[in-house]
C-alpha cells in the first residue's frame, strides 16, 4: 500500500481487509477489490466483462474469467458479506441521526427469455406493470439523512419451486421452498432481530401491509409498524365494535351476522369520505426538488376487522392522504404507533420510502445491480451483495461529510483503441480458450496499474449519493 494514499483510499483498503474475512479465502480478495472497483468506475455497463475491462484493460479475458468464478461459482456467503457492509455503513450513519425505520420493499429485474433463475411474468414495479422479471425483497435501515439496504433475497415463484429441471439449471439449493414475500421478508426481519439492530418501526407498501397475518406476525416480534393498505380494507371505527361471539367449536360466524347494522365494520375509503373536513390537515414532510412536498392528512383511531376473527384488536391509526388535486383520498396507512404521535411524526415515517426507492435507483443507475447477466441463483444473490457492499462504502463516506454531500470515486483505466465488449458487432466472433470456470491465479498476470487504489474527484453526475 502506498504511503501516500488519500484517507479516501486508505479507508477503502480497510473496508477491503473486513469484507475479506466474509469471503473466506485470501485469494478471492482480489477478485473482491476488482468488482467493487469494477461497480464503482463510471461506465454504462457494469456486467462481468465490461468491468474486467475497466479494470485490467491488458487481460480482459483472464480478468473476466476471475471475476466470473468470484460472482457466480465460488463459495461465499453474501449474507456474511451484507452483514460487513451493513455494520460498516451503520457505524458512520448513526453519528447523525438513530435508525428510524426497517423498511420493506421489493425491487424488480426486466428480463428476457425464461432460464435466468425467478424470472417469471409477475408485477414489476420499474415496470409499474406485470412483465417478464426477477423480484428481489430487500429490507432497509433508514434514518433522516441516510439509508442503506441490509437484506436482498430473490422472490421463487411457485412454477420455478415445482421444476425441478430449471432449479437443478439455475443451482436452486434444495432446501429453498416457495414463500411469500412476506414470508421472505418477515425471515430477513428475523434475522437482524438476532443481530440485535436497533429497533425502528417496520415500513413497507400494501403489497406487505394489506396482509392481516404480516401485520400480526410484526406485532407478535414486538414490533410497530407504519404499512400501507388497500382502500377496501375493513376497519372498525373506535365506538363501534362487533359483538363477541359465543366461544365453542365449529365455524365462527360470518360478520354480518355479528351484530345489528351499527355493527358493521366499514371499507378504509368509506371512513376517510366520511371524515369532517377540520379533520384534514396540511403537512409538509420534507423538501423535494421542486421545493416543500405537502398534501393533506388525516389520521383516525380504528381496530382493523378481519372475517373469522374472534376478539377485538387492539386500537391503531388509520392515515390517510387526500391530494388537493384529487377526487378522493389516495393512499391509506395502518399504524401501531403510540397514541399520543403527532400527525406530522406519522406522515414523516409513512413517507420515509422514498429513501429506498432512491437507493434501488441508484443500485441500478450507477452501480450495475439490474446489469448481472448469469442466470444463476448464487450469482444473482452474490452480484446484489456486492452491489450493495459497494453502495455501503460510499453511504459511509457520505456520513463522514457534516451535512452529507456527493463523494468522489475512482478512476478507470485506459481502454485499448482495439476494445470491443462482447455482444457488439466486432466482437461475434468466437473465442476459443474461454474457460467459465477456471480461477485466474494470482500474480498470474501482472498489471500496468498502480497497486494502491486512487479515489479522486468524480466528474459530475457520477456515483453520488
């Protein structure tokens, strides 16, 4: 290492050392400083070859064949890996606020064709449509400044669980069965419940809140929650509750035959239509590009109602969103927050999504997570962890900056004028000698770059936070 390195480069020579030890084997931190630098440079493509390029433009081919095996062949356990990152982003971001929110969402992957491993015709929400894709559920750690992902799970669909051609094809290991994503994402909860996280409220959209068994399954971990429901989600308005059915066997009664008319749950939509207007209020939540984002709220207190169930849940908020320019409200939220939160603390939660949003954008934009190109199950979950370990690193040095500001990065190597990535036209030939799973050794090829690893100024509009 060079005496005269930067503290940025320093820093990310210590990062390297801790998420060595998650990747098990001296020799694969190599190939590990080569793809998160490969994530790193700017470039359009951040798929195997391209990056073996930008890295080690004299042998790309060696370099490709090195970093292939790293990603989609060798042994490591990304979960280890997304454990270091976490830890190593969490340690600079909570000097300036707590972790306010687990935040649970899914992210989706547009593919072609039917072998790449998941891909099925489901919803895809960079879509905002149904399409042939790959669904990962992630959860997130929030707080008012920052956030970073700490969880990244491929969703199997039921007809990729009951091939077992394709799973063998795709080293689907055996023992991963078909689970919701609520069932996926109440496991990686699980998990940072033993790693003793912080604890924060759970956030997640009505893909995950309109499920009545997801929201208790959070209650009975002792956690609250702030999720999004559907507008026809049944409520009981607080003074108006079922009667409690007799206790014995057989099949309990239907609700409407729980009470009189009075007792009848109603829809989340009909409740909010039926809200007094001084019940509505303005709130800002937080500055967008366009200046201060505001709409109008109103929260009430209701038990939610539940066909079958016999008991009265305990009271929670219903929050709901009615836009100026809207006909009706648009956007309903169940919470277990305290009663006495104020509605700006309720808003200011329910909205904190747009963090993770932000963060998939740029995973993909600039850091390549939707450019993986194997059709692997290991290689899918291995280039995520790395993607994500990757963003850790520069989250990390955004919280060093007091307020947080864009960082500066890497700089790539000169391509050779002769260059041409494959899939292009100049590049259709084929290449004899390819082996997709031999391990480049190290030192094999020696490299005309320098052996620490610069970080400068970025030009503008690259890899910032």
């Amino acid at each position: 290492m060079s005496r005269h390195q930067s503290p940025e480069a320093k820093r990310f020579e210590g990062y390297l050392e801790r998420l060595s030890f998650a990747v098990s084997h001296a020799d694969r931190r190599e190939p590990l400083r080569a793809y998160l630098s490969g994530l790193l440079l700017p470039g359009e493509r951040k798929s195997v070859e391209p990056m073996a390029a930008r890295w080690d433009p004299l042998h790309v081919r060696a370099r490709h064949q090195s970093l292939h095996h790293f990603v989609a062949k060798a042994p490591w356990s990304e979960q280890a890996l997304l454990r270091v990152a976490r830890d190593y982003a969490l340690a600079g971001f909570e000097r300036h606020a707590p972790i306010a929110a687990w935040v649970i969402d899914d992210t989706g992957f547009p593919k072609k064709g039917s072998h790449s491993v998941g891909v099925a015709h489901q919803y895809c929400g960079v879509l905002g449509k149904s399409a042939n894709c790959q669904v990962a559920v992630t959860v997130s750690l929030v707080n008012a400044l920052l956030s970073v992902p700490a969880g990244f799970r491929l969703y199997l669909p039921e007809s990729w669980v009951q091939d077992p051609e394709r799973r063998k094809a795709a080293g689907v290991p055996e023992g991963v069965q078909f689970q919701t994503k609520g069932a996926i994402a109440l496991e990686q909860i699980d998990e940072l419940l033993a790693e003793e996280i912080p604890l924060a409220p759970v956030v997640a959209d009505a893909g995950y809140g309109a499920s009545t068994k997801f929201r208790e399954a959070l209650t009975k971990r002792g956690l609250c929650y702030a999720v999004g429901i559907l507008p026809d989600t049944n409520l009981w308005p607080l003074g108006i509750e079922p009667l409690t059915p007799p206790m014995g066997c057989g099949r309990p009664p239907v609700p409407s035959r729980q009470g009189t008319q009075r007792q009848q749950p109603v829809l989340a939509r009909e409740l909010a239509l039926s809200l007094q207007p001084k019940t509505w209020q303005t709130v800002c939540w937080r500055e967008g590009t366009k200046g201060m984002m505001r709409s109008r709220f109103a929260a009430v207190r209701v038990r939610a109602a539940h066909r079958g169930c016999r008991g009265i849940r305990q009271p929670e908020w219903l929050l709901v969103e009615w836009p100026f320019d809207e006909k009706e409200p648009s956007r309903y939220w169940l919470s277990t927050l305290p009663e006495e939160v104020t509605l700006e603390e309720l808003v200011r939660l329910a909205k904190i999504r747009w963090r993770i949003e932000r963060d998939f954008q740029e995973l993909k934009d600039e850091l390549g997570l939707d450019h993986y190109e194997g059709r692997g199950w290991r290689g899918f979950h291995h280039h995520g962890a790395l993607c994500i370990a990757a963003y850790a690193f520069l989250v990390a040095e955004r919280a060093r900056l007091s307020p947080p500001a864009p960082v500066a990065f890497l700089v790539p190597a000169r391509l050779p004028q002769d260059f041409q990535p494959r899939g292009s036209q100049a590049s259709r030939a084929p290449q004899p000698g390819f082996d997709s799973h031999h391990e480049m050794a190290s030192g094999t090829h020696p490299s005309n770059r320098p052996a620490s690893l610069p970080l400068v100024r970025a030009r503008r509009g690259r890899v910032m936070l």
